[in-house]
C-alpha cells in the first residue's frame, strides 16, 4: 500500500469517526413518528374530538400514544377556549366527544378508540 493510500484511509477513518460521534452525541437521527397518521385522520373524519389541558398528565399521556400522529386529531385546549368545554360540559380531563355527543371520560386506548369510531389500528 502506498503512502497515499494510507493517508487517505486515516483521513477517511477520522472523518468517519467524527461523524459517528456527532451522530451519537445528538441522540441519532430522528425520524417522525407517522405510524398513526391515517388512524388519526380518520378519527377527525369521524368528528371524535378530545378536550384536554396543557397542565393535565393525563392528556400528555394520551397524546403520546399518537406520537407525532396527534397533530391530526382534533383537540380542544379548555385552557384558551374555556367557553367551548364549558358548553360541552367537560367536567374531567381528558374527554373525547363523538359526532354523536356521546362522551367518553378520561384517557382511552387507542384499541377504545377504534371500537369507538370504527377507525382500524395500524398492524403492528
């Protein structure tokens, strides 16, 4: 192997490792959850609605087993529309309505909320 040759694997061996090491200090790359896209979609076809608030575990919680998906349910903050859960009677936080007004109190599983808006779940 020549002197030029093992120069330019040392250089592309550090090159490697610094990218490796900025890779793995940041957390790796992060991809957008969108597993529950279409199951979320079709939740908002469905007019199911949850209305929650910032401060509430509860609600974090549930928005989480969305993921990034959340962005496509509807939701409500009582928090900035106070008047709106007010006229809705919203009582416990979270509450999803259905297009029906039928009232469902406190966090559902995503399996609830399929059997609720005939919306099908992703296959695993």
């Amino acid at each position: 192997m020549s002197n030029k040759n093992i120069f330019i694997l040392i250089i592309s061996l550090l090159i490697l490792g610094t990218l490796t090491t900025i890779i793995l200090r940041s957390g790796g790359p992060t991809v957008p959850s969108t597993k529950y896209d279409t199951f979320a979609q079709c939740l908002a076809s469905k007019n199911l609605t949850m209305y929650g608030a910032v401060w509430c575990s509860h609600c974090q919680a549930q928005k989480a087993l969305f993921g990034d998906s959340f962005k496509y349910v509807p939701y409500v903050e009582c928090t900035e529309n106070p008047n709106e859960c007010i006229a809705k009677t919203i009582e416990s936080y979270p509450t999803w309505i259905d297009g029906k007004g039928t009232k469902y109190v406190g966090e559902q599983s995503l399996k609830k909320l399929s059997e609720i808006s005939g919306c099908q779940l992703p296959l695993d």
